[in-house]
C-alpha cells in the first residue's frame, strides 16, 4: 500500500492485503478514529487493491490504479452530502441518493465497485487540516473535488445528522446481501455516531497510528495467554508482570504498549472470520492507543497498565 498508510497504519494494510489476497475481505467496512484523511486514502487504497489489473503494489500505474489515484474510477464512487447525488438536498445524504446507489447494483460491473460513505464539505482549512491535505495530495492522488484556492474539499466523519436512519436504513438490504464485488466503506469518528443497524452489519477498524516494528512478544504469552478472555482477578498480576517486565529489561512503557498492540494484531489475523473477537481487539488497539496517551501525560505505568486489564474484562 501507499507510503503514509505503511507509515501511519503499516499493521492494518497488512491486515487488509492478506484479507483481499484471500478474498476474505468484508462487504461492508467502517473506519473510525481522528484522521478522516486518513481514513479516506486508506479506503482509496483498498479500492486500488481490488481493482488492480497488474502489480498489486504501492507502485502499480496500471490504468485502473491511476483511475483511483486520479479519483475518477467509474466504480469507485464518494458518497457524501456534496459528491455524487442528483437531487437538491444539500446538508444530508438523501434518501432518494442511497436509492439511486443501490439501483446501479442491479447491473453488474467488470469492477469491485467500493462506495465511500463520509460527510465532506469544501471550505477554508486549518493548519492541521492543511497539512493533511498536503501530505494526500503529494502522495499523488485526488480528492472528489478540487474546489478553489482558499476553499478546498475536505471529508468530514459521518454521523446520524449527514446520514439520517431513512437514508441509512434504505441499504440495510443492500448491506446484508451485496452482489459479490461490492464493498461499502464508512468513515466516522466514532462508531457510535452511525445508526446501530448498520455497525452491527459491518466490521469496524480504528485508523490512527501503531507502530510498524515487529516485536518480541514472548514475555505476553505467558501473561496474556487467555485474551479474549481475561478476567478481573488477572489484572493485578497482569500489570505487576509487565511493570517488573519493563523495569528488568530497561524498556520504554511505550514499547511494552506497542507490543500489546503487536500481540494483538496477531490474534486479528488468525481471526479473520470472527466478527466477534475482530471487534475487541480493534476496540483493544484503541484503548491502549489512549493508555500510550495517559503515559505522556505522566500518570504512573502501573495505573495505565492496571486500567488497560480491567478494560480487557469483559464481564
Ligand atoms: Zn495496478
């Protein structure tokens, strides 16, 4: 995959270059987490990955891989309360342009058709939106829209506002039984921002930064040899092993993080069909995403390691 998603997110491309390799890859995807940017070149990238005629790589310039750069492949289309609609709404997804959407399903396509759900509006950026749009632009794709110098197309994460529960629930069909080669992909800050019915028909991946590294994740096996399922009288132990871990061998407690993070992607990908444990362990990933943000904020090792075990209960 392209060079910001190996950086930022190098373990999901992974995950997902395995999942189309197989074709195991879900019809309907959300991506949740801070960096709708990220979230959209991501989505782009696994629509390149799908379609690709020819080397399969972050490289490839076969014509459908430069279509998806160049964001006017006819199968891979943004939906947004801006992009790709007919009528005259202009704050919403309608309803009337999911149907139409859907309708187009009917036919079938030499493509994998991906549909891009966000929110997006163009506008006048600020600077960290800016530098988002920069680092996208350079790496040489195109957004939807090129808007005007001082006002540009930025996306924005979906919510129940943009794409109300009429809209939404007018391709719960759809969702539940794609044609084969058709792949919805959500982006939102949370998941809780879109209607229940949908996430419950999809899988959700949080996009933010993990580490790329591999790691020695030995020391876990033996600590947290029972996830998914850990229970409350684990915890102590659970934190007075990696804090003693950590101090014995010098380490960081940002390495210990990432190795937890590392561990549990390696449980993600012999799961790949269990919807259930994929689910905790991207809620997981997030959850010691904000520990690593408790430890910059200087609370003590133990306590962010202690509540990152009671977190892993699910009772
Ligand atoms: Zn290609």
């Amino acid at each position: 995959m392209n060079q910001i998603i190996e950086k930022k997110c190098s373990y999901l491309s992974n995950f997902f270059e395995s999942a189309i390799e197989q074709k195991r890859l879900f019809h309907s995807i959300i991506f949740y987490g801070g960096n709708i940017m990220l979230q959209y070149l991501m989505a782009l990238e696994l629509a390149r990955l799908l379609n690709c005629r020819d080397k399969r790589n972050a490289l490839c310039d076969c014509q459908n891989c430069r279509w998806i750069r160049e964001n006017k492949h006819p199968a891979i289309l943004t939906i947004s309360k801006i992009d790709n609609k007919s009528d005259s709404s202009k704050t919403v997804i309608s309803e009337e342009q999911v149907n139409e959407v859907m309708d187009t399903l009917i036919n079938s396509s030499d493509y994998h058709r991906v549909f891009i759900f966000c929110d997006a509006d163009i506008k006048k950026l600020n600077s960290e939106e800016q530098k988002r749009y920069e680092e996208f632009i350079n790496a040489g794709y195109n957004l939807p829209q090129t808007g005007s110098e001082d006002k540009l197309w930025y996306p924005s994460g979906i919510n129940t506002t943009c794409f109300s529960s009429v809209a939404a629930n007018s391709m719960l069909k759809s969702i539940e039984e794609p044609p084969s080669d058709v792949t919805f992909i959500f982006l939102t800050n949370n998941k809780e921002d879109l209607l229940q019915t949908i996430v419950s028909r999809s899988q959700a991946f949080y996009i933010g930064y993990v580490s790329s590294q591999t790691y020695n994740i030995d020391f876990l096996e033996k600590y947290f040899n029972n996830y998914p399922n850990f229970d409350k009288s684990q915890v102590l132990n659970f934190a007075k092993n990696l804090y003693s871990y950590q101090i014995t061998n010098s380490l960081e407690p940002n390495y210990i993080l990432d190795c937890l993070q590392y561990y549990l992607l390696q449980i993600a990908k012999a799961n790949f069909d269990n919807k259930i444990i994929l689910n905790f362990i991207f809620k997981d990933i997030e959850k010691i995403e904000d520990a690593k943000k408790m430890i910059k904020a200087y609370i003590k090792e133990q306590t962010v390691y202690e509540n990152l075990g009671f977190y892993f209960c699910r009772k």
